[in-house]
C-alpha cells in the first residue's frame, strides 16, 4: 500500500458510512495519534506526495459556517504530525446532531 492509499481508503468507506448509515446517525472519522490521549474527529486531512514530505495536516471537524460567514468557528483546530506518529484511523456511527460532521481529503504535489 502506497503512503496515501490509506486515505484514499478512508473516504471511501466514509462514503459508504454515510449511504447506509442507521436512521438517526451519521459517520464519523476519528484518527488516533501517538502522545494524545483522545482520538481527532476529522473534518479534513491533507498530505503531501514528495517522499520526504511525510507530515499530515488534521483539521479537526466543526459545524460548517453559514454561507457567506467566513469566520473560523472555535471548535476548529489543526494538527500537523508526521506519518510515523498516526496510530490507527476508524470510522464509526454516532447520533446526528444538529450541524452534520464532514470528512475530505486531499493530496497535493507542492
């Protein structure tokens, strides 16, 4: 498996998470990471495909802005690690609330 294959992975099984999901839940992308002692709940996650660029930037999931508001909202944070220190990644259902929880990847060649 390729570095990024696993994200590529995860996306998809969120996709599949949501299709099928239990009436009243939704999916969620939770990440473990060595030194935390709570896993991330993912909104976003980027890499990078140089090979010495092994770092991993986790944006940790937040109710969505309304349209137009450009402010950060305050349950956002960022967390930038290398690869080396991710410990496990799943995906499980938990009660909808009111603002949906999203997941999205990207890979950039920069």
């Amino acid at each position: 498996m390729q570095r990024h294959d696993i994200w590529r992975r995860v996306e998809h099984d969120v996709q599949q998470a949501r299709k099928h999901a239990p009436d009243g839940y939704e999916a969620v992308v939770r990440v473990f990471v060595a030194g935390r002692p709570d896993p991330i709940a993912l909104g976003f996650v980027e890499t990078r495909r140089p090979p010495d660029e092994t770092w991993v930037r986790f944006e940790a999931a937040a109710p969505a802005p309304t349209e137009g508001d450009e402010t950060i909202p305050a349950e956002c944070y960022w967390v930038h690690v290398p690869e080396s220190c991710i410990l496990g990644v799943e995906i499980i259902y938990q009660r909808a609330g009111a603002e949906p929880i999203g997941f999205r990847y990207e890979a950039r060649d920069e």
